[in-house]
C-alpha cells in the first residue's frame, strides 16, 4: 500500500461523518416544512408554491456555482426534497393539522 492510499479509511472516515451531517441537517429541514405544512393548512393555503420553489433552486444554483459544484446536481437534489415536502403538506392537508 502506498502511503497515499494509507490515507483512504480517514478520508472514507470524513466522508461518512458529512454523509451524517447531511442527513441530519435533510431531517431538520422535513422537521421545519412539517411546521409549515401545518400552519398552511390550518389557513387553507396550498400545498405547493412554485414561485418560493423556483427562488430556492435559483439561489442554490447560484451558490453552487460560486462553490464549484455543479449547479445541475443542485438543482437536482433540491427537487427533490421540495416535491417530498409538497407530498407531505398535501398529507397534512388531508388528514388535517390537528391529526398530528
């Protein structure tokens, strides 16, 4: 083994303590938009603003791009987390806030 590749397992390392953070930073942000969708339907607003959305994925397009990471891939991740969240407050919505 080179004395490179004796540096994997503590890179590995680093990257699964990201993996953590990041997963735990994605379960923050569902704990919050549940916060959302509840005071949403409690005033009968919709489940999905695609103007707040289309802002989201514009600021963070543009922020990965500053930071070297590929704007696609960004756009891509949040899409997806803010279509979970919209199924979500659709849930909240139908089953009625004071069901939580």
């Amino acid at each position: 083994m080179t004395t490179r590749m004796k540096e994997l397992p503590d890179l590995r390392q680093k990257i699964d303590e990201i993996d953590d953070r990041i997963v735990e930073l994605i379960s923050e942000r569902f704990r919050i938009t549940d916060e959302i969708g509840t005071l949403k339907a409690d005033s009968s607003v919709p489940a999905l603003d695609a103007e707040r959305e289309q802002h989201i994925i514009s600021r963070l397009t543009e922020k990965s791009g500053k930071l070297a990471v590929n704007p696609d891939l960004i756009s891509s991740i949040f899409r997806s987390i803010l279509s979970e969240v919209v199924l979500k407050h659709q849930q909240i919505f139908r089953t009625g806030s004071d069901s939580r």
